[in-house]
C-alpha cells in the first residue's frame, strides 16, 4: 500500500509539474520579448509586448503561422530586432507566437510591457 501511495503521489506531482510547462508558451513568449527584443523594438516606435501584438488580430496571426511567415513579419514589425528574430530557436518561434496570439487586437489585454 505504501508503495501504491508513493506511486500515485509522483504521478500527480509529474501530471502537475507537465500541465504548468504546457500552458506557460505565452508567458514565455513575453519573457523571451521582454528579454531579447523589447529594447530594439522600443527603437521602432514599438513601447511594449501588447502593441507589438497587437498588430494583427488572431485570425491574422495564425494565417502568419500556416504560411511560415512569422519571423518575417515580426522582422518588418521590428527591424532593428531582424537579427535576434533569425536566429530565434523553434521553441521560441512558438513561445512568442502564443504571446502574440494570446494578446492580439481581438484578444486579451496584457498586463505588463
């Protein structure tokens, strides 16, 4: 019996620790924004993570995505981040895609830059 509680509990604590990492992607979409383009975007006349997202409504987001055009059009949103926005990493591609549909024109309101 011991062993069974013991199991169940490391099941629980993985299934918890699994549905907190699935459904932070826009959270870690802000923080890569904040992190790696925030600055050089602020020289695009881009004040914060909620304007750059808000370019485009959700729809038009996800129409980016199929056609596999969304760095470019993050590049032309933000020209001096295009460098950092190349070289950005699959996971990150999809963590700042989340952030941006997340809180597109049509979607919810950000609560930090």
């Amino acid at each position: 019996m011991k062993r069974f509680v013991s199991f169940m509990m490391a099941v629980f604590v993985g299934v918890a620790l699994f549905t907190t990492a699935a459904s932070a992607d826009a959270r870690h979409g802000q923080k890569f924004y904040l992190k790696k383009i925030s600055g050089k975007c602020r020289k695009d006349g881009i004040k914060n993570g909620g304007m750059f997202a808000k370019i485009h409504t959700r729809d038009q987001w996800d129409r980016l995505k199929e056609k596999g055009k969304l760095q470019k059009e993050w590049s032309r949103i933000c020209p001096h981040a295009a460098k950092k926005i190349k070289k950005m990493k699959k996971k990150d591609v999809k963590n700042l895609f989340d952030f941006v549909w997340k809180y597109a024109k049509d979607g919810e309101e950000p609560s930090c830059g």
